[in-house]
C-alpha cells in the first residue's frame, strides 16, 4: 500500500478526499453562480441540476485563468533574468 510522506494516509484515500473537496467547491460555486443569476435575471429560474455543471466550469475557468496568470509571471521572471544577465555581460567587458 503506497502511502503520503507528511502523514501516514493511504494515497487512494488522499486522492478520494481531494477530488471530494473539488467536487464541493464546484457545487457551491454552481450553487452561488444560480443564486446570481437568479437575482439578475427573476424570471428565469435555472433549475439546481445545473449546479454541478456549472461549479466545475467555473472551477476549470479558475484554474485556466490561474494557469495564464503564472505563465506570464514564468516568462515575465524568464526575461528579466535574462536582461540581468546581459546587464552583467556588458559590465564586465566595458570595465
């Protein structure tokens, strides 16, 4: 039985118990994202069915938005040490 290395839990629970914690968190955001279009749009009522649906498009949306945000932070960090190193270049063959 494989286990974590921080605690003595069984890897297959550990994986059960994050995709549990995924799963509520888009059910609460499908849920919330229903109750705002409830209250923007009254007369359309979107049925509770769409709140798994929705929570983990949202989820998705999150971690794509999240992905685009590091990867320019990636590249951002990428250019400036490479103009470090080029600053460092030049230093040094005009001293």
């Amino acid at each position: 039985m494989m286990y974590l290395t921080l605690v003595q839990l069984p890897l297959k629970e550990f994986i059960s118990e994050l995709l549990t914690f995924i799963y509520s968190i888009a059910h609460y955001l499908g849920a919330f994202v229903i109750y705002v279009f409830g209250l923007a749009i009254p007369q359309y009522n979107l049925h509770q069915d769409l709140a798994d649906p929705l929570g983990f498009l949202a989820v998705i949306t999150g971690f794509l938005i999240l992905y685009k945000i590091t990867q320019k932070v990636a590249w951002g960090i990428l250019i400036v040490g490479w103009v470090f190193v080029a600053i460092r270049v030049l230093i040094v063959l005009f001293e």
